[in-house]
C-alpha cells in the first residue's frame, strides 16, 4: 500500500473520528437530559410513595393501638397490680395488627408491663417519653390534656414506628411499637422497579441519540464532502436537497453559492484567456519590426561616433530604448508561454558549474562575481532555462546588492528526500527590505511606488522562478546574516516526470525595485557574443552578433 493511500486511509479515519465524537456528544447530551429527567421523576415518585405508604400505616396503626387502648383501660380497676397491667398490654396488643405494648403506671415505679419481653420502655426514645408526659392547654377542638405522639426510630438496624399516650383519669402511659419491616420491603422494591425504570429511559435515550445523531450528521457529512471536493476545484458539485428544515436550507444555500461560484470562475477564466491571448498576438506582432527595428538601431550603434556630437545621444537613447522593447517583448512572450502552459522543458545532464561560468562569461561579468562551484554537481536541466535563472539572479546582485558577488553550488535533500543542487547567490549590498520579500518575485511589483518606470521590464525574477518551478525547484529570498541579499536557488537532481511546465505560475511572476526588479548587467563586448540585451529580464541565452 503507497503511501498516498495510507494518508488517504488515515484522513478517513480521522474524519469518522470527528463525527463519532460528535455522535458520542450528542448522545451524551441526550443520556445526561434523560437520565436527569428520569432521575428526577424516580425521586419524586419514591418520596410520594414512601410517604404515602409510611403515613397509611402509621395512621392504621395509631388508630388501632387508640381504639384497643381504649376499649380496654376502661374494664381495668383503679390501683391495678403488674399482672393486670400486663393482661391489659397484651389485650391492646392482640388487635391483629402485630404490634407490641408497654403499660407503664407511675404510681408504682417498678412496675412495667408488656406484652413482649423484646421491647421495654428503655427502648422508647427520651424525646418521646417527655412529649407524652407533658400535659397541653385544652381547647375547643381538642378538649384533652394529653394527646397522641409518635416517632419513627430504628432499632437493632430494623425500622420500628413507636407511639405513645397516657390514659386518663388512671394515670397510666402507654406505648406501642409497630414494625415497618414490610414497608420497607415495598419501598425497596419501589426503589429497585424506579431504578431499572431510569437505566431503561438511559438506554432508550442513547437509542434515540443514535438515530437523531445519524439523521443530522448524515446531511452535515455530505456537506463536508461536499466543501472538501469543491476546494479541489470540482465545481459541479451539488448536494441533494431533501426536506423543508434547516438543514434543507443549508444544502440549497451551498448549492446557490457553489453555482454562483462557477459561473464566476467561468468568467474569469474566459478573460484569463482572452487576456493571455492579447498578449500573445500583441507581443507576437511587434516582434516582426522590432527585428527590423533592432537591426536598424544596431546599424546606427556602430556609426554613432561617426555622427554629428548632437544627433549621437538621441541616437544612443533609440538604440537603448529598442533594445528594452525588444526585451520587453521577449519576456512578455515567455511569460504568455508559461501562462498558456506550452514552455517546454528541453533537459540534459549537465554540469551546473560549467552552466555558472558560462553566464558569467558571456555577459562579462567574471570581474565582479566570485564563485565556489565544484566541478562534478551535475543534474538533468535545460541549459537554456537555467542561463536564464543564473542570470537574473546574477544580474540582480550586481545591480541592486553591487560587488563582490558571490555564487556558492552544493548539494542537498530535498523535501522528498531526493538529491537537488542549491545554489545561493549573495551580494554586498543593504539587503531587501522586510515589506518588499514576500513580492520579491510578483509581476511587475515596484519597491519604490514613486519611481514610474524602471530599467528593467520587472518580469526577470518571475522569469527565473517559472523556470525553477519547470525544473520542479523552486528560489527563495533572503537577508544574510551579515547583510546583503540572499537568493538560493534549489533544483532537484532529476526534474519531476511530468513536471507542471507552462501551468500559471503560482507566485505571481515577478517585481522589480531593490531586489525586486529583475534587470542583469548588459555584456559590453563588442565584436563578439554579448548577452541578450537586459540579462534580468529575458535572458534566454541566446547569442547576438552585432553585424560588422
């Protein structure tokens, strides 16, 4: 499996990933909504109900342990002994409601009777014991002193509900103890049942997260896919719009826009052609008389010492400025060729040390340029393309940064791990300014604003850039540490098999102003090869003899 495929593989995974943590949180929202309401619901049903079955029993109780004690103090004698204090405990207590009674008789301090041994009256809370002794303001409602209390307590870990009264005129007090054990088995089971009721209602939610999860973010999913295919420039894309909700809306607004897009891309790319076409035919076109008018100025060029001292400077100024219309033309051509994607790459292997003499020669520059070039660095390249490149680069230097220049060659590992050649070109002048780096290499960008028209044409360092990016390399721009520019071009050994030639070139194609422009040292040799015209702007490498 390549590694393309891996990554591929990968970026899937994470993309399920992200939507599984949205599932996940989604359904976390949902689980925790449910289970608080389920929670809630289960509290409050277990307290009513706890309540009401504690109450009903506690009500069935008192009442009973009211009427028994009743119905049984009255056959009792005045003064009556433990053992008739006991027959009357075990009389209220034998109501059928399975509680137990202790009789106790102030009058006789050591006399307790009840009806089971289990339960004495030091088992009766204190609180209660005073409650009860304590007589209360008769009122209309309620004409007695004494009154009926109860407390709920446990004893031995089991829950007991324990009341109390005293009987009068005799004076006795009476407590009961009734058990709650079958209550609080009901309530246990109550508690159980709520409980699988909530872990079910958690289940359910979770269930129900799922699918309004996947219902969601199955339209957000084709969404994303969506987006993902037209940022790689799959204008055609469009989702399927199912549905009146917001999710609809969203799908047709991306369908709008993804519309509204294309027919602007459209747009600009007919005018992208058609401006690429116009420049075209237009530098095509006046390549034919600036031939004429080349050979013409190269004519005048040779006679102009022999010419009147007032005609000699107009006549040295229409040969310059031919010869910087015709170089304008030139580039602008190649630029056309790059932009139409029909520059071809013409590559041999080639040693890149002799390629740096060779356009340090031809443009008479050996007196100005130092060079630490190896011989044996070699690399598939098109001589022509990279005469161009080094002679931008070079005439750059000694326009903008001034000598020494300096070109050092070596080699390197490119981002692939693939051998490439660097070479680095530095001056000795200021270096670029901070603001004018990021457009050393745009069209026609101009550091000084003010200045309205350069020597140069302000395409050479496009020039040289569309032609590393040919090679599959690319030219960066910097200030070295010691000042000065610094500008290093790195190719790969072996360009790319298909390498992007002639594709608009991403960075803009070129500048001019310090470092910015792009206009080389003309060769002032006569009789023999000089460069062709402004080495930074065309520098095509090709030869022009000046006719004898």
């Amino acid at each position: 499996m390549t590694d393309h495929q891996n990554g591929h593989r990968l970026s899937r995974t994470l993309r399920r990933l992200r939507l599984s943590s949205l599932r996940v949180r989604l359904a976390a929202v949902f689980a925790v909504v449910a289970l608080t309401a389920a929670v809630s619901a289960s509290g409050i049903a277990y307290w009513l109900n706890r309540d009401a079955v504690l109450k009903r029993a506690q009500n069935s109780a008192l009442d009973d342990f009211r009427s028994s004690l009743g119905r049984n103090v009255s056959a009792l004698p005045q003064g009556a002994s433990c053992p008739e204090l006991t027959q009357l405990a075990n009389d209220v207590a034998s109501s059928g409601l399975n509680y137990n009674v202790v009789v106790v008789d102030d009058s006789q301090p050591g006399c307790a009777a009840f009806s089971d041994p289990q339960f004495t009256l030091p088992q009766v809370p204190h609180a209660l014991v005073t409650t009860v002794a304590t007589p209360r303001s008769a009122t209309t409602a309620i004409p007695f002193s004494y009154h009926l209390y109860w407390q709920r307590v446990n004893l031995d870990g089991k829950p007991y509900l324990v009341g109390g009264t005293k009987v009068v005129p005799t004076g006795l007090t009476a407590y009961m103890f009734k058990s709650l054990d079958n209550e609080r088995d009901d309530l246990n089971t109550l508690a159980w049942s709520l409980a699988v009721a909530t872990l079910l209602a958690l289940v359910a939610a979770t269930l129900l997260a799922q699918a309004a999860s996947s219902a969601v973010l199955r339209p957000v999913r084709q969404l994303g896919d969506a987006a993902r295919r037209l940022g790689e420039g799959e204008l055609d894309v469009r989702l399927e719009v199912t549905g009146a909700d917001e999710l609809a809306d969203l799908s047709r607004t991306f369908n709008q826009a993804v519309e509204q897009l294309s027919h602007q891309v459209d747009e600009l790319s007919a005018r992208e052609a058609q401006s690429r076409r116009f420049v075209a035919d237009m530098s095509h076109e006046l390549r034919t008389p600036l031939t004429a008018m080349t050979a013409v100025t190269d004519i005048l060029e040779d006679e102009a010492e022999s010419l009147d001292p007032m005609i000699e400077p107009a006549v040295r100024l229409v040969v310059s400025e031919t010869r910087r219309l015709s170089d304008l033309v030139e580039n602008l051509m190649e630029v056309t060729r790059f932009d139409a994607g029909t520059a071809k790459l013409v590559a041999d292997e080639m040693d890149i040390a002799d390629l740096i003499m060779s356009c340090i020669d031809g443009r008479a520059w050996y007196d100005a340029v130092e060079v630490d070039a190896p011989r044996g660095v070699l690399a598939v390249v098109d001589p022509r393309r990279l005469d161009v490149v080094f002679a931008n680069l070079i005439g750059n230097a000694l326009k903008h940064g001034g000598s020494p220049v300096r070109v050092k060659v070596g080699q390197g590992v490119g981002p692939t791990g693939a051998g490439e050649v660097v070479v680095e070109v530095s001056d000795s002048g200021p270096g670029i300014p901070q603001d004018v780096l990021p457009h050393v290499f745009d069209r026609f960008y101009k550091a000084d604003k003010g200045r309205a028209r350069s020597e140069g044409s302000g395409l050479g360092l496009s020039i040289a850039m569309a032609n590393a990016q040919i090679h599959g390399g690319t030219i960066t721009a910097a200030n070295g540490p010691h000042g000065g520019a610094v500008f290093t071009l790195r190719l790969p050994l072996v360009p790319p098999e298909r390498p992007a030639a002639g594709g608009p070139v991403s960075s803009g194609l070129g500048g001019r102003g310090p470092h910015g422009g792009a206009t080389g040292e003309r060769g002032t040799g006569r009789g023999g090869t000089s460069g062709t015209g402004d080495a930074g702007d065309s520098g095509d490498g090709t030869e022009r003899r000046t006719p004898q």
